[in-house]
C-alpha cells in the first residue's frame, strides 16, 4: 500500500510556507512564497497557495493520488467547520470560502483554523506541551495572538473567536490598540506595542540602537536580540514593560483556567525567548494565587517557525 502524504500551510500576510508530511508526521518537502497582501486579491491569495501546493507536489515527485487531505492555519477569524474566512486583519478575506476551491482543485479534504490557534495545537501535539490536558499559549509577534487547549481539545468557544488574549484590557487607560480600544496586552507586549514605545522614547531624544529598525510598523525581532544583547537601555526597558504586562496576563489566566502549562511562542519569542521567559517568572506569581500557580509550567515553544505547520497536521482527522 502507497504512503499517504499530508500538505500542511502557514497562510501570512507576506507568505505561504507550505510543507508535505510523510505517515510518519516527518517533513519531506518544504515551501515558501511571497504574497503582496496589501495589493493582492482574495483570488490572487488563493493562486499563491494553489500555486505552492502545486508545486510542492512537482517538485519532490508525490503522487497526488497519495495526498490524503490539505491544512492550513491563516490569520483571523475562521469558520472551521466550512472552511470560511470571516475576517482577516492581514489578507483582503471577508466571509471567503476558500475550502470549495482548493478541494475542486486537488481533490482532497482541505481543513483551516485561525493559525494561533492551530499553533498552539501544534505545541501540544508535538511540541514544548505535549502530554498536557489544559494549555495556555500566549504567541507574540507583530500582534498579540492566544490558543487554548481544554482537556485535551482546541477550545474556539462561540463562532470562532475565542482565545483572544492579545485584547485583554490591563490598563483602561493605557495606549491605544489597534483594535479600538487602550491598554490591551497586544499594545503593550507585541512587536508593535514595543516599536510603539521604543519610538515615543527616540521622540523625545533619548539614544537607541533599535531608532533604524523601526521601518513601518514593527521591528524585526533579530534586531531586537542583537539590541538586548548590547544593553541597549530604551530596548530592555520596552521589553521590562512587555514581560511585565505579560506576566499580569499570565497571572490572570491562570487563576482563571488553572492550566497545567503555559507556552510563549511567535517571532518574538523564538528570537529573544529565554530572556522573556526569565522576566514573566520573575513577576508572574505577584499576579495569581500561589495554590494555583504551584501546579503550572511556564515553557516556551518548541516548534519555531514550524508551530502552525506542525497544528495544522494536527487539525487533519487521523482516519484521513
């Protein structure tokens, strides 16, 4: 009997990172393409992915015949259940069905969800929480992502949208989000809550190495390693703020789920991780109930760049 092969996708802003699985849930074949989101099509989106699958399948020399389903984990708010894109911050999809073309195209199952969360899943399948019931992922990068695992299922809650910890509001009167309101975690802890920060204190003429790195929104997170690594003093008191607030949402999830792990994961994370890791313990218990805390892991992820490939293989039905 043929070896059936499993394509798993990261769907970004800027890419598609596409990966072909074998039966044994080992990565033979690896792809990456650049999307313009900003001035592509929901259609031309579609291309590019159709495009890497396409390829992927050309280029290692697997049969089509022998894929056994499609996953994919994009950003947003995502239907899993019919394969449709409610919304996405990052890509032109409003209520886009993009499961029926996909399957017309290669005629094999096609599954999607919000790519933090599949990324959580990813850690707890095959990564940093494997083994444990009840996990809490903070995922920092441009944004400020979560995932939630209960009792060993991905947790969505109602249509969707759940696990939005980068809005939780920790200072009503703190800076303003890009979602609308102040003070949420994602405007303090994200790529952006910290440019934001590092470019408040450059405008008021203090000295930083990070001042060329702010180029658009957000820095790169490489850049802000090699800054943390030289001392540089207006990089370690944004990244003192995010930990900080960091840890006072870790302390309220877990008084409220009282996990067995917490996991950090994104850029950010895998560039600089050890050191936010080290800064959240430092705080975290001032913010939960010592009864609780005792029975809690804090771990950073496992995966890397792979966290969303490896949940989207885990999103695949083991039948399929």
């Amino acid at each position: 009997m043929a070896e059936k092969y499993r394509i798993c996708l990261d769907i970004g802003g800027t890419k598609v990172l596409g990966a072909i699985f074998d039966g044994q849930g080992k990565i033979v074949h690896r792809l990456k393409k650049k999307t313009k989101s900003g001035g592509d099509s929901a259609e031309n989106i579609e291309q590019v992915i159709v495009s890497v699958v396409g390829q992927m399948i050309g280029d290692s020399g697997i049969d089509l015949k022998n894929v056994s389903a499609i996953a994919a984990g994009a950003p947003g708010v995502i239907d899993q259940q019919k394969g449709i894109v409610l919304f996405s911050p990052n890509l032109p999809w409003r209520d886009y069905d993009i499961r029926t073309p996909v399957q017309s195209r290669f005629g094999v199952p096609f599954y999607i969800g919000n790519d933090v969360n599949v990324g959580v899943l990813g850690e707890y399948k095959y990564g940093a929480v494997r083994g444990y019931k009840n996990v809490v992922g903070f995922f920092v990068g441009t944004g400020m992502g979560g995932g939630l695992i209960l009792n060993g299922e991905l947790f969505t809650g109602n249509a969707f949208k759940a696990a939005e910890y980068g809005h939780m509001v920790l200072d009503p009167e703190g800076p303003l989000c890009n979602c609308g309101q102040r003070g949420c975690l994602e405007a303090f802890s994200s790529k952006q809550g910290m440019s934001a920060y590092i470019r408040q204190q450059v405008s008021r003429g203090r000295a930083s190495m990070m001042a060329d790195a702010l180029d658009g929104s957000a820095f790169k997170s490489k850049a802000l390693k090699k800054a943390l690594e030289a001392g540089d003093a207006v990089s370690v008191e944004a990244v003192d703020r995010a930990c900080h607030w960091l840890a006072v949402a870790t302390g309220n999830m877990i008084n409220v789920i009282s996990p067995d792990a917490v996991v950090y994961g994104g850029g950010v994370i895998e560039a600089v991780g050890d050191i936010f890791l080290r800064k959240i313990l430092a705080e975290v218990d001032r913010y939960c109930m010592p009864s609780i805390r005792s029975t809690v892991e804090l771990k950073t992820a496992a995966l890397g760049d792979d966290s969303v490939l490896y949940g989207a293989l885990a999103m695949i039905p083991e039948e399929a």
